[in-house]
C-alpha cells in the first residue's frame, strides 16, 4: 500500500530560538521584545516542561532542560506587532531558577504554514535593567572624518546620556548634551589624526531603564531640533549629508553657506516604507509628501521642489533650506547636499536672517 502523503501546510512544525545571556551582576534585567502572529493557531506551552515542547511562547532555564514559561501569547490582529517587558528576577523566583552566567531565554512557534501566510514572530529582543545600566559600542573614523553620536531613551521619564572615549577606553574625548528631540548628543567629533588608518572610538551609554536608541553617523548629521524658525536655522558646516524627521506643522530650516559663485544641488530620499520595514509617513498613497524651498541669502525662494532643488549659478552668501510636510504627514528624510568647488565657511547664528 502506498504511504499517504500529507497536503500541503497540514503538517505542523516547532521552531526554536535559543538566546544564552550572561546575567551575572546584572541588577533587576527586564526582557524586552516585541511579537506579532499572522492568523496564527494557538498552542499554548505549558507552565514547565522539560526540553521542548510544541508549542507557541516564551520560556527560561537556567540549565537548558527545565523550562518555565514566560508569555503565552494571545490572539491579535495579524501583523500588529505588541510590545512586551518581563522582570527575569520575579519570573526566575517563581520557577526556582537563578539568573547565572548561561541563562537561556527560549522564543518558538509551531505552525504548519510560514509567514505571513500563517505563523508568530520576534523582535527587537533586549535585556535592561530596572536599576540602570551601560552598555559600550565600537566604531572607528579615518583621517579627517566626523561621527555624530545621539541617544534617545523610549521609557516615559527616563534618562539616557552618552560619552565619547579614545581607542584606549579610558581618555574622555566629549560627552553629549540635551536636545529638545535627543537624550544626549554630540555633534560632529572630528578625528584629527593623519596616520593613515582607522582610528578606534568607544561610545558609552547610560541610560536609568527601558530601552534606548543609539545613532552614530560618519561624515553626515543629524536634524537636531529646534530648527523650525529661520533664525534658529540648523548650520551644514562641512557635512553633505543629513537625516531628518519633520513633523507636520513643524517645519525645518538648514543653513548653508556659498562663498562663491557655483552649483548648489540639494536631493531628498525618503527611507524604509517597505514590505517588512516601518512605515514612513512622508509617503502616502506612493507619493512623498515632502517639500522644500531654498531662501536666497536676501529673503525669497529661488528654488523648490519635493526630491530636489537646483541652483545653478548660486550667488555668495548664506541660503537657507526649509524642509516641510503637505497635509498632516510627517516621518524620515535624508538630504544629500552638493556643492561645485565647494569650500565650506562657518555660518555664525549673527549672519542668518
């Protein structure tokens, strides 16, 4: 007799992550995550087992064969990712497990179809700390190039800053200071050796709880509010490239200063709005929303347009960009800024308009 063979997406299958996490030392760490189901079947895992089990949630162990869960999730709109926080120290006393060095946190789903057809899925997992924490990153600058380091904290009252070290760790090189759209930020750190190479930087972060996001740009900047008058004009000494966020209403204004008659060039992109990718409010109905208009350095707009302005022949002096939204859109840009025989000049806050 011939062996039956099973339609397709009638078998189901248990998938697993495993994430192995030193917590030693580290006082009241939370897990973060966030989750989401599309048209998922629930099977819920029990509140023990030992090894693996079919099922959906999220489980610990402190020995990687008892398991306590954790999350047993719940129906929700397919795709709409939900946000979840564990406090590890409660959940671990309830299952009589101790967070050690080789602590293991377990996220699975079983399912008989992939996504987004069918299933679960994970992401922007994390481990913080009630009582506050510091986490170091690495990135390194060649000759003459500049980063922009930035910190926002997520949590409602939370406090985030963030500090600047040479390659040896220790050497203090700057540490960043409020802004009305950052945490803590330092603006364009410039590396001023001539060796030839890559130099090694170390950005520290401290952030009281929750989760926190970290950007560091090379060679670019950051729309550091607030910017949204003319005379309150952001200054784009030296950098040809900047990332945004323009909330509508709530214009924003660069400064960039020409010493000489030449081509001044400046072109928009609108990131992510994609399948899988978070979703940009400039663009709606595949449109951008996006406008910009260049002031000439005596008042009135000489060039506009949504993806770029051109000026060809730009006299001296400084241009002012105004970047806005149509309609109540807002979300992320990039501007890139080309200059013909460029050379940059400082734009003192006495010379804006």
């Amino acid at each position: 007799m011939a062996p039956t063979i099973p339609a397709a997406g009638t078998v189901f299958s248990r998938n697993e992550a495993i994430w192995t996490v030193d917590l030693s030392g580290i006082p009241a760490p939370v897990l973060n995550f966030h989750h989401a189901e599309w048209s998922d079947e629930l099977t819920t895992l029990p509140l023990t087992f030992t090894g693996s089990f079919d099922g959906d949630g999220v489980s610990i162990s402190d020995d990687g064969t008892n398991w306590y869960r954790v999350l047993a999730p719940v129906s929700s709109p397919s795709g709409v990712w939900n946000a979840e926080s564990i406090d590890l120290t409660a959940a671990a006393a309830s299952a009589g497990m101790t967070l050690g060095p080789n602590f293991r946190i377990k996220f699975q789903q079983y399912d008989n179809f992939s996504l987004t057809t069918d299933g679960r899925g994970y992401d922007e997992i994390s481990i913080s700390s009630a009582s506050g924490f510091s986490d170091w990153y690495r990135f390194s600058l060649s000759d003459g190039e500049d980063a922009t380091v930035a910190v926002l904290a997520s949590a409602a009252g939370a406090t985030a800053t963030v500090d600047l070290f040479a390659g040896d760790g220790t050497t203090l090189l700057g540490s960043g200071s409020p802004a009305s759209n950052l945490s803590s930020v330092l603006p364009r750190y410039i590396d001023a050796t001539s060796d030839g190479g890559a130099d090694t930087y170390y950005a520290q972060v401290n952030c009281s709880e929750g989760e926190y996001a970290l950007l560091v740009t090379r060679s670019a900047t950051f729309d550091i509010e607030n910017n949204n008058s003319q005379g309150s004009a952001q200054n784009l000494l030296g950098f040809d490239t900047l990332l945004g966020h323009v909330d509508a209403g709530a214009d924003d204004y660069y400064a960039i200063g020409v010493p000489s008659i030449q081509r001044l060039l400046v072109s928009a992109e609108l990131p992510a709005s994609g399948p899988y990718s978070f979703g940009n409010g400039l663009i709606t109905d595949g449109m951008s929303a996006l406008r910009m208009e260049l002031l000439a350095p005596g008042g009135g707009v000489v060039a506009s347009g949504s993806s770029s302005v051109l000026l060809a022949s730009a006299q001296p002096g400084v241009y002012l960009l105004r970047v806005f939204a149509t309609g109540k859109a807002s979300g992320e840009y990039v501007l890139s800024v080309e200059r013909r025989g460029a050379t940059y000049v400082d734009v003192s806050p006495q010379e804006r308009p």
